[in-house]
C-alpha cells in the first residue's frame, strides 16, 4: 500500500535472475524512446519522439510529404526547456515525453539556435512566423 513504510523493501529476498530477466523484457520501455530532430530547411528543423531514426525519418514524410535528408540524435537537446508555442507552454523536452502517449510523436519545428517548438502540421498561432 502506498502507505507502508517503505523499510518492509528490504525484507523481500533478492532474486538476481527474476530481476536481470525483467531488465531484459524491459515491460515498461524504459530507455526505447528517443529525441530525433530531422533538417526540413536550411535553418528549419523538426523534432520527434521515436524509436529509431527510420520511424522518425518515415513519420516526417507521412507528416510533410518531404523526405528527410539529415536526421540527428538530439539526446543532447532533451535537457533544454523549450516553448511549446501550441499548448502555451515552456519545459523541458524529458518532461514532455512523458505526457505523451503514442509513438512516434511530432513535436514541431523549430529554427536553428530558436527555443521555440511551432507545429506546421495544423493551424497554429505563430506558425507564419517560423517559416
């Protein structure tokens, strides 16, 4: 129950070979999901949650009808707080993950060296803007 103390964990025997195996199934995705951002313009990118760069690659061409030439890991950029122009809304790119539900996920685009996410795939305040 959530409200047991939590030292009642450390009277449950440790079972090394049930716990490697359920790292290996890895039931809840953990580490699965990763920031891909596809070059759509010389200074125009697109960010996406995916598993790999293919899905990212095949949803953008879905998404845009534009084959992606450049895809990059953006691992790096997962730490950034960004503003979501279409939900209002500035955090981190880690945090928005995790309210999303499907996968892969388009997040918008945005200019190179700007900290602000436009979605081009719908009518959005601000989308004149960026492109």
């Amino acid at each position: 129950m959530v409200t047991d103390d939590s030292q009642k964990l450390l009277d449950l025997p440790f079972d090394r070979d049930n716990i490697s195996h359920l790292v290996q199934q890895n039931i809840l995705g953990m580490g699965q999901i990763k920031l891909y951002v596809v070059k759509a313009k010389v200074d125009l990118f697109a960010f996406y949650f995916a598993r790999n760069a293919l899905e990212a690659s095949t949803h953008h061409s879905r998404l845009f009808y534009q084959k992606a030439t450049s895809i990059v890991d953006g691992e790096r950029l997962l730490y950034k707080y960004m503003y979501l122009v279409d939900i209002d809304k500035q955090m981190m790119l880690i945090d928005y993950r995790k309210e999303l539900l499907q996968f892969p996920a388009y997040l918008g685009h945005a200019k190179a060296n700007d900290h602000k996410l436009y979605r081009l795939d719908q009518q959005q305040k601000g989308m004149n803007q960026v492109v």
